[in-house]
C-alpha cells in the first residue's frame, strides 16, 4: 500500500489525472475544415475566430481574452471578425451551429409537434 504525505497527496496516490487540460482546435485556414488537435497548456478556453474574407482561426486562449478589443490587439492584420469563445473540449470546431440557430431549430420543432396536436 503506498503511503501518501504532505501537500502532494493525490497525485502521490494517482487520485488527481495527469494531462487533464483542455483540448482545442489548432488550425488557420480557409476551408472550415481542422483536424489538428492541441493540448492547451496555459490557457482555459477554445476559440474560432472568423475573418470577413473568409479566413478562420482556431486555437486555445485565455478566456480573459476573449473580447473584441484584446482579439483586435492580438490579431492586428485581421480588421473585421467574429468570434466564438468555449469552455469544453474540442468545442471550436467549425461544426456546431451557432447557439441562436440551434435554439431557433429546437423552438420551431417544438411548436410543429405542438401544432399537430391541436
């Protein structure tokens, strides 16, 4: 049995997982499509930014940063975009749909459904 002391306690006896972090996107292309997996390090959220040419960026970030003035200082060659930031693993893919239209489609389901009861 091993013995555990001191403040390293569940690591000592395997409690605590290594390599735990988040896991985003990494890519910077025009076609939508990202295969390349990282493991963030430093920083606690996923991010898919979109240029208006069509360009989209994909990477982790530190969620602090996810505001259209600090992603304009950090992107400086990129003057117009939109952008996603997210908590859960892999969650900047290019995709989900957007929250609005998933709430939308889920909404107007509903109401159809309801309808066809009446």
């Amino acid at each position: 049995m091993k013995r555990c002391l001191g403040p390293f306690l569940l690591l000592c006896c395997g409690m605590l997982p290594l390599g735990s972090g988040l896991s985003c996107y990494k890519c910077s292309d025009y076609t939508g499509v990202c295969e390349n997996v990282h493991e963030c390090t430093y920083q606690d959220s996923c991010i898919s930014l979109s240029e208006k040419g069509g360009k989209t960026i994909r990477q982790c970030i530190r969620y602090t940063d996810c505001n259209y003035a600090r992603l304009a200082q950090m992107f400086p060659a990129i003057s117009d975009f939109t952008f996603r930031c997210c908590n859960s693993n892999l969650c900047n893919s290019g995709n989900t749909l957007p929250t609005a239209t998933a709430t939308v489609t889920v909404v107007g389901l509903l109401l159809s459904v309801g309808w066809s009861w009446i």
